[in-house]
DNA sequence: GGCTAATCGAGACGGTACGTCACGTCTTACT
DNA sequence: AGTAAGACGTGACGTACCGTCTCGATTAGCC
C-alpha cells in the first residue's frame, strides 16, 4: 500500500530549507491512526501534531483544517476501493460495484473518513467546497453506467447524473440516514436497477 | 405557526418551582434564530442561553447538547412538511412526496437542520442515536408506498423498507453528497420508480 | 450541652406559620457539623441547607450569610471556654487564663468557628462589623486584669485596653500566624506579664 | 519602586517560546490594583486576567490561586517596610521598629495584602502552607531582640521567638482581631516590653 | 371550624466564576 | 529557512454556587 509517496509541493523556488516530506507523511499516518483510534470528532490539531511528533506551526504550514488532512489521507485513495473488476455480465458488473459501495461505506476506514467528511460539509461550507473537487461516488459510478450503455444494457440516451444517482442513491441513504446494519441487497437493487431501464 | 406549545414534563411529583415554559420556547426559538443566522457549527451552548434570555444551567437542565436542542426545535415539526396531500393518481402522488422531500431538503428552515444533525449523526454516536428514534425520512415515505400498493400500482408482496430506499435515495444523495444545486426531476424520478417496480 | 434553645424572633403580630425551631436547630448544628468535616471554605449555603434537611430560602430568610450562622452556632457559646474558674493568686490565676485561651484557639471547635470568622473578616467588612459586636477575647481577659489590679498585683491605673493586648496578644500572634504548634508556655508568659506591669 | 524584575524560570532546557516577562508583571501589577480597589475577596483569577490584559491560562499556568499571585505580589516585597533604620538607643529602636509594624498592619498595601491572605490562612491549608514559608514578623522582629541583645538590653540567654511574639503580639492582636482604629502606643509598649527582660 | 397569613421543603430561575481544553499565532533555539 | 517546542490571548466547555422566585403543603392565631 504504497501511499503518500508524491510531493505535493515542487522544489523551492529559491533557497530555505525544502519542506520535509518525513512531517508530511507522519501527520498523515497521524491522522489516519486518530480517526480509527478516536473518531473525527475528538480528533484535534494539537492532537494531531503530537502522535505525528511534528509542531504545531508545521501542521497549520500545509493544511488548515483537520478536514483537510483527512481529505489528503483517506478520501482521494478511496477510489480505488470503488473501482472493483469490471465483471462480463452488465448484472454481474452493477452487482459488484454496489457491492463495493456497501464495504466502502459500512466498513472501510476511508469510508469512515468520507462519511465524516461529508457530515462536516452539512453545515461548513469549506469542507462542502473540499468535497466538491471529487465527486468520489459519482466518479466511481459513472464508468459502471457507461460499461452497461457500451453494452447496450441501458439506452444510449441515458442521463448519467440521474442513473448515477439512482443506482448509488439507495444504498447511500440507508447507511447515511443511520441504517448502517440493515444494508440492502446489492444484488436486489442492482436486477431493479437494470430491470427497465431509466427513461431519457 | 403554533410550535412550542406542548407541555414536555408534567408537573412535577412534589414541590419546588415548576419548569418555565417560557425559558423551554426561548431556547427553541433561538436555536431556531441562529441556526438561520449563524449556522450549525457556529451555535454555542453558550450563544443559545444568552440568544434566548436565559442561564446557562438552565440549558443543560433540560438538553445535553445543541443536537438535542435541534432535534427538538425542527426535526419534529419538520414531519408536516414531508406530508403532502395524497393525490388522486399513484404517479402524482409520487411526484407531490418528491416534490415535498425535494423542498424540505434544499430548502425548507427545518431541512437544513435535520442535515446539520444527519452531519454531526456521522462522526457522534449519541447524535446517531437520537436521530434513530425518528425515521424522519422513511416515515414519511411508508406511506406513499403503502397507497401505490394499495392502488395495485405496486405488488403486494413490495419490500417496504428498500422500496422506501428507492424511491427517497436518489434525491437524498445527490443534495447530501454536495449536489444541491443540480437537483434531480422529482416527475422522472417517480416515473422511473413506479416503472421499475422494486422485486419482491 | 444546652445549645440552641433560646427563641430569637418573638410571636409574630398576627396569624402566619411561626418559625420552625426544628428548622433553626438543624441549621446551627449542620454548620457545626460541617465546619469540623469540610472546613469553613468549603462550607456554601446550599451545603448548609441540604445537610440541614431544610429548604434554601428558610436559611437565607433568617440568616444573610454562612458567617452569621456561623457566629450564632458557634461564637457566642465559645464564651464559656475561656472562663475558667478563678485562682486563688494571681499568678495562678493569669496562667489557668491563658492556658483557657491557647486551648481555645489551637484545639476548640469554637476557636476553629472564631479563626475561620477572624480570617474572613480581614477581607470582608460585613464579617467584620459581626465580630465587632463581641470582643471575645477582650471581654474574657478583662476580669481576669480587674482581678489582678483588685488584688494589688497590677498598679490601680493601668490601662485596662493596653493591658490586655499585652496578656492575650503573644498567645494570639502565634496561633494566628502560623506556628500553631511550637505553642509558647502560658506560665512564662504569665509571669512575664506580672513581673512586667503595663505603665499607667 | 522597581519590583518584579527577577526572573523566576531560568531558560528553558530547549525550544518553546519563553515565559513572557510583560505578562509576568501584568498579572502582578493587576493583583495590586485590584486589592486596592476592590479588595481581596472580590478579586477573582478572570478578573485579575482581564485586568492584566492577559489570557486566563497563562495566570494559571504560573500560579494556582490569587492567594500565590498576591503572595508573589506583595508581601516579600513588604519586608522592606519592616526594617527601619537601627537606632542609636535599644528603646529608640524598638520604637522604631513598633511604629513600622503599626504603619505596616494599618495603613500599607503590602500590610493589607498580609492580612487578606493570613485571614485566608486560617481556613485554607494551601494559603498557610504559603505564608509559612516567610516569617514576614518573625524575620523582621528578630533582627531587633538580636540586636537588644548585643547592647545588653536583654539577657543573652532569651528566648528569642518568645520574645518576638510579646515584642509583636500585642500590636497584632489590636489590628487583627479588628480594633485597628483604636492602635496601642508603640513608645508605651516598647517601653514595657524593655522595663524588665523576659525570663530565659 | 373556616379564614388568613407566614412558614416549610423543594427545586427551577438568571447569573457568574470556576478550572480545562483547543483554537490559531507567536517566539525561541536548533538543524 | 524550516522545524519542534511551547507560551501567548481568546473563548467555549460543563459544573457549582449564588441569591431569588414560585410551587403545593403545613401550621398557627383569629373570627
């Protein structure tokens, strides 16, 4: 699992000490071990700084929330876990892909940071604005879509947004409304999905 | 608007002063005030007792956490805006609840605070937990499923909790994952729903 | 131990409850009570009333503050211990006093009550004035000077005032500042005094 | 009047911004102002950091109570008012140094301070622990018995710490048991304290 | 024996200080 | 120049007690 590996920053402009990419990572590593450990709620910056051993000034350099961060740890790496084989059959691939939304949401760790993330952004607009930059599920569902209109499994005039959102849209809203343990069949709502398919 | 006007202790076994409906209202209504003017993450405990005229203590004598406040200044009322007028058709019945849910979350006053609570629900159990005692949500659509069942327009044997899934999930993903402004056609969602009858 | 049996209100104009002597007792003695297990500093009105068994406001209706009460359950008794009984001479007679007065202070309940009281009042002039209506100290040294000039061991014009400053002040600084334990002897004391006469 | 320029932490072992000395002196300067004006029992640690223009975790940081703040504030500098100049004659000096602890418990700040926080000691255990670290009387009397001594005023083989307490006592007494208007001669006292030597 | 009125215990009321915590900024010495 | 450390001013946290108030219940003297 080779993360946090890229420079964020290039090489300094002109002299200074260069920023030190051994700080980056351990706030990082920090924060993805914080949320796990603590939740998003207790996590703080001062927390944050003292498990990564990093000031506190070196934290606020480079990031100004802990919403930030967590974006930059957990969120945007999350998309592989989206992104599962594509299967041979249309039901198989839509079937597979829900599947992966459920443990993405329900299980994973970088769901857990996505969910909170997207709590925070109810009522903050700069997390709302962070979010926005990556669509995480509509990206992740969109090729799935596109695979089943190549195929001709959905008409070829389909409104993506809207079947994006009637596919990942259910699921969604039993985990996020708080029916985390009472999931819903991928396998049911994917045949229902595909079973007519949506009007242009 | 007659909000408020319930008595939520009764009177009290034996002795000492009585609770004050009029500090109980004082409190709802700035939470209410400054959930419009300040928002969700800026309200303080401290703000809401100073905003409603009233001590501190007085506050946490009767609610733990501004959530608790929330839930019982907006959430409950909020039910009212989720109940359409039942229509004559299945399909316009279906448009009018969208129509509703569509209104309650992008625009109502109450809407926004049942997302600031959604939000916090994310990463705070306890917020979790009081959110759970009403299915705001689900409540509102069971029976709008129930009349198609009813009506023969879905089969007897409908799943009613995913059919709920269904037909509320995609509306609610795309105003909560951040999408607020593109909103889906309540009309066509319901046409698709009532097309694609959820399997039993 | 007779305490607290004296009436301090008379029989009220007309009509009405009379005051509960059940109440007044159970307030002085909770204030004794507590002033040997919690301290004077930690004593509060509400400690007062609860341990009392007695509501709030009868103790605020009858006493202003926690020195007041105080002052009635404790001071004013204190009286009787630093009487003790005549001597034969005078050398006998000063030194049994000041014996009286050092168990007064270092190991009466009542002396602690006074000291806590004295100490209040050097930053709190309403404690102060209600000190200022017994002289406690004075008023018990004073017979014992009047003893002594009546049997010609102090000349006939001493200033009574200075003289007992004199008598009780030694025994006084030490206990109250600080060095309660390294006690000085009252017979040396005594007999400094004597060997000493007050100048008229 | 140059006070408060010692530093009391030396520099730290490694990194970390320094203690700051203005707060230091803020906070000090502030407890006595505040003592003067609205005395010691009003004075409250927020008070004393808004006064000071300080935030209230810095005043915690270096000190635990108002009583250590005065403490610091006040009363080590007050020994300088305790040393009058020696004079020429033991009964002059004696006088001297009467009238400096008469000015001292009476009229000077400093003196007030003492008293606030000797009442304070008589119920608060932390406070007399404090006040017991510096004799403030005790050291300044000796100097003086010490001094009687060597001109042959007092037999050499006195006790010194009692004679400190009758040489201070009555004073004390007079001040601290609340007759501080009607003060004692110090002329007549120390005149009686030197007639005849105590008893070794 | 009913009326009047002040008392009683209880406990909620609006305030305010407590001591702690995290915020985001700053000022050091060190590398 | 960037870093770890840690003090800085700010302000919310939840608790405790302040002194006042508002209850229903009680307890006397008076008609």
């Amino acid at each position: 699992m080779p993360r946090y590996t890229g420079r964020v920053t290039g090489t300094p402009a002109h002299g200074g000490r260069p920023r030190s990419e051994r700080a980056r990572v351990a706030v990082l590593h920090a924060v993805d071990d914080l949320l796990v450990e603590i939740g998003y709620a207790a996590m703080t910056m001062k927390g944050i700084a003292q498990r990564a051993g990093v000031g506190r000034q070196t934290v606020y350099r480079w990031w100004s929330t802990k919403a930030e961060i967590l974006f930059e740890a957990s969120v945007i790496d999350a998309a592989s876990e989206l992104a599962p084989d594509p299967q041979d059959t249309t039901a198989e691939d839509v079937t597979a892909y829900l599947e992966a939304v459920s443990r993405f949401l329900t299980g994973s760790a970088a769901g857990a940071a996505y969910r909170a993330l997207l709590g925070e952004a109810q009522h903050d607009p700069a997390v709302a604005g962070l979010l926005a930059t990556t669509d995480l599920l509509g990206d992740s569902a969109r090729p799935v879509i596109e695979r089943a209109i190549g195929r001709g499994d959905l008409p070829a005039q389909t409104d993506v947004d809207q079947a994006v959102a009637q596919l990942v849209g259910p699921l969604f809203f039993r985990v996020v409304s708080g029916y985390r343990d009472q999931a819903l069949s991928p396998r049911r709502l994917a045949a229902d999905f595909l079973r007519r398919p949506p009007m242009p």
